[in-house]
C-alpha cells in the first residue's frame, strides 16, 4: 500500500492540509494538530518508521533537505502559498519563538529563498509519485473544492469525506496572521 505525503515549505498550510485529510477519515502520521512526530524531525528522520505506516499520509516540510530516499511512495500533494505571506508567517513563527526580530529585509530574503528553492524541491518531490499542486490561497477560498482535489489524489489510501475535510478549514483571509489565534484554535480543536 502506498505512502502518501503532503509537503512544501514552512508555513504554506501543510497542516491545514493534515488536519482536513484526519477530519475526512484519512490515516495520517503523527498527532494532532502539527502531524510532527519526532520520528519524523530534521535532525532524527526514521525512514523505518516512516515505512512501517504504509497507507498512512505524512506530512514532509522542504524536501530539499533530503530526508527521503529518492523512490516511488505514493501520491504527492505540493502546497504553494504566496510567498510574501509565506515569509511574514515564518518570520512571525520565528520572532514569537526566539524573540528574533525580523526586518523588511530578512523578510525579503525568506521570500527569495521560497522562490528560489521551488523548482529544486518539486524535483525532489517528484521522485516519491504524482505531484498535485494546491495553494493555500485556493483551500482558503474554496475549501470544498479542494477536498475534493485531496480526495482524488489520496484515493488510493481510503474514501475522504470531503464534507467533513472542508468544514475544518476556517474562512479568513489568506494574509499571514499577527498572532497564534489560529495554531491556538487547532491545539483546542486537538484536545
């Protein structure tokens, strides 16, 4: 059974995406709300592990750190986002648990580094199966209409309820937030 996986760079909705697959009745890896178990880490990637939950989705953030072995898994959801909006939500991550200040032009250098490493990423991420590009903007505007873009790419690893994937996804503006009221709202939702 294949290996599903949802990937792309820090902050572009990787989450969302889990959260909404878990809701419909997909196997995913890790506990809510993150999907981020240890085994899955930077630092500590077990492949075994990994191997080990076949029909299960993972969630993979930036490929081009190279984790994974280049070999067929199983369907590839790719998140795009704005990249802007990408970096203000990264540096807002990074500022709230660092203390880190960023300036316009960190920000302006986060930004060039999502657009620069995209092509490098989607190669590598070509390699696990079929890519579907979705971007956050999109599930934000039209929730329904993407869970039914993750239940025909996930069809192999079970039936999503796409009324039930879509109805986790909160109606806002797809500008990065300049608070942790949304990942608050997930931990409870998670309990």
């Amino acid at each position: 059974m294949p290996i599903g996986i949802v990937s792309g760079f820090g902050r572009c909705g990787t989450t969302l995406v889990m959260n909404m697959l878990k809701a419909g009745g997909i196997h995913v890896m890790g506990p809510a709300p993150a999907f981020e178990p240890p085994q899955l880490g930077i630092d500590s990637f077990d492949l075994d592990w990994v191997l080990r939950h076949e029909g299960a989705v993972m969630k993979y953030i930036d490929p081009t750190l190279e984790r994974l072995p280049q070999k067929p898994l199983g369907p590839v959801i790719w998140l795009d986002s704005d990249p802007m909006e990408q970096a203000k939500s990264q540096a807002k991550m990074l500022s709230i648990l660092s203390g880190v200040t960023i300036n316009r032009q960190d920000l302006r250098r986060i930004k060039a580094s999502f657009v620069r490493d995209r092509p490098k990423a989607l190669r590598i991420i070509s390699g696990f199966g079929n890519v579907t590009r979705i971007s956050f903007e999109d599930i934000l505007e039209n929730p329904g209409r993407a869970a039914i873009t993750l239940a025909g790419t996930f069809k192999g690893l079970g039936d999503l309820d796409t009324f039930r994937a879509a109805s986790v996804v909160l109606r806002r503006e797809a500008t990065a937030m300049p608070d942790l009221a949304i990942e608050s709202h997930l931990i409870q939702l998670a309990q």
